[in-house]
C-alpha cells in the first residue's frame, strides 16, 4: 500500500528510503525533510497550515502527503552521507519541537543537511546570493 502511494506521489522516481534527505518543489523554492520511514518526514516549518514566521516554525514529523502539499517528492543526492541512515533520522527526531527558524541561516534546507552531514548549508541561499553578487556586479561594472 505505502509503495503504491509513493508511485502516485513519486512518478517514476525511487520510494525515499529511511535517512534520505528529500524536498518537494514550491513555486519559487524546495522545501526539504527527513524521510523517517513509513511515510513520515521530519522538517523545519510551521506547524499545521500557519504562514512560516521565525515564531511559530519548528522541527516536527509529519505524512509525506502532509509535507508534500500536492507536490512530487525528489531525493536529495548532493549531500555526501557522514551519518548513517538510522543516525541521520535519530539526529533528526532529536531535534523535534526545536525552534529559531530563518530564512537565511536556520531553513529547512539546513536542517536536512545537517542531520545527514553534520553541516549546516543551503544550497538554495547560496545560489541566490551568487546571484545577488552577481547582479550588482554587472550593475558596477
């Protein structure tokens, strides 16, 4: 039953597997987890339906349909594994009902990488301020 689930949700892709960091596609980001098995996911947001304010997001477990809002689920393959699959849910369930979220420095990105590799990083935040960079630097040049 679950993988059927996972056929229709996933469409061609691979069920997520315990420990993989996973993201669905939003309008104008990826939105990423912890797949826990038995499709759950842990992940850094609002909890419920609320609007995403540093004050009421927080780390919490949640169904992939949940955490997926209508979108297809990818797996995450740009982070190279410190922690093994069982160690990378245990660093996430860990963190439940953790706080501080910012759009910048503490996202949901940050969060998956960090339970999978111990570092803290979005990718996501990266690209857009190489971009930013890049944008003035033309302007000034």
């Amino acid at each position: 039953m679950v993988v059927e689930t996972y056929k229709s949700i996933i469409c061609g892709f691979f069920p997520p597997r315990h420990g993989d960091i996973i993201y669905a596609d939003r309008e104008l980001y990826r939105h990423y987890g912890i797949y826990a098995g038995n499709n759950k996911v842990i992940h850094f947001a609002a909890y419920g339906d609320s609007e995403i304010k540093g004050e009421n997001a927080l780390v919490h477990e949640t169904t992939l349909p949940e955490f997926l809002k209508g979108g297809k689920a990818r797996i995450d393959h740009d982070s190279e594994s410190v922690f093994s699959r069982k160690e990378t849910v245990e660093r996430a369930y860990a963190c439940i009902g953790q706080k501080g979220y910012n759009l910048v420095f503490n996202n949901c990105e940050n969060f998956a990488r960090w339970c999978k590799t111990g570092i803290s990083r979005s990718t996501q935040v990266e690209k857009a301020v190489a971009s930013i960079v890049d944008t003035i630097s033309k302007i000034f040049s």
